[in-house]
C-alpha cells in the first residue's frame, strides 16, 4: 500500500492525519468507495462495520486488515457525519484529496458502494469484497489473505 498511498495522509474517524506506510503495511486493504447520501451504501457500512470489528477485536492476533474510505459525498462536512454516524474506526483518504478521483479510475469505479480488496501493491485481489462479505462472512478474509502474500498467524 506503500506505492498506492505513497507521499499522502489518511485520517482516522476522530480526525487525526496517520501515515498510510505504518498503518497500512502488511495489511489486507479494503478500498472502500462510498457516501452517506447513497441508499446501498448506508446498507452495506454496517455489515463492513461488523466484519470489521470481528476480525480487529474478536480475534487474537487481530487479523490483518484495514479499510480506508474513499469518499463521493457531496462536502467535506457530509463525509465526516457519514464516518461519525455510521463508520467503522478505519481510515480515509481526505475529502479535498483530488487523488481520489485516480484511485476511483485506476480500480474502474463506476458504482457505488463498492469494496476493493487489494495486496501491499495495490495489486487487486477481489473488487467483489461486498458481495464477499454477504455471502461468506468472515470466511472471506482467509482467501483475502492467501491471496495477499502476507505471512501471518491468523485463525478465525
């Protein structure tokens, strides 16, 4: 996630720049395009919400995972009461960032919600994260993971 993120900032949910190398690194990343004014989008952010927490807080080591939130809502101001509402404690890019607009072109967004699972290089390991999650739960993350190259000891 080094090259995808690199030179830039995310924020947490309470609002604090983090660097995207440490928070990020050995870590499958879910790329999460989104916005509060979106009906399927307010559907699916509290089963990412749950899956999330699941695999953070209820398994020991916590699995390796992250979400960063790419937003589509109208203002700034929107995308912070869409995170404060209804998001998880993961990261986002910055609403002013005009990078989102690269990321939404380079992983061919043309809808949202929708959840791209990609590898350390920003390599995509599945654009079907949300249909994923629906239909396997957790179960989803092990196959994430095999396909992510990353060595961990995560059992679910």
């Amino acid at each position: 996630m080094v090259d995808v993120f690199s030179g830039r900032l995310l924020v947490s949910k309470d609002g604090r720049s983090v660097d995207p190398e440490e928070a990020l690194q050995n870590k499958v990343v879910g790329l999460y395009f989104s916005a509060g004014w979106c009906s399927p989008c307010r559907d699916f952010t509290p089963v990412l919400c749950d899956f999330y927490t699941e695999l953070l807080e209820e398994t020991h080591p916590p699995a390796p995972f992250e979400v960063v939130f790419i937003s589509s809502d109208h203002s700034a101001e929107d995308m912070a009461g869409y995170m404060h509402a209804m998001h998880g404690d993961w990261l986002a890019l910055p609403f002013h960032d005009p990078y989102k607009h690269d990321l939404k072109k380079k992983y061919n967004i043309t809808a949202i919600p929708k959840l791209v699972i990609v590898k350390q290089t920003g390599e995509v390991i599945t654009d079907k994260g949300r249909k994923q999650i629906r239909d396997k739960g957790l179960s989803c993350f092990r196959n994430w993971l095999e396909g992510a190259d990353i060595f961990q000891n995560f059992s679910s």
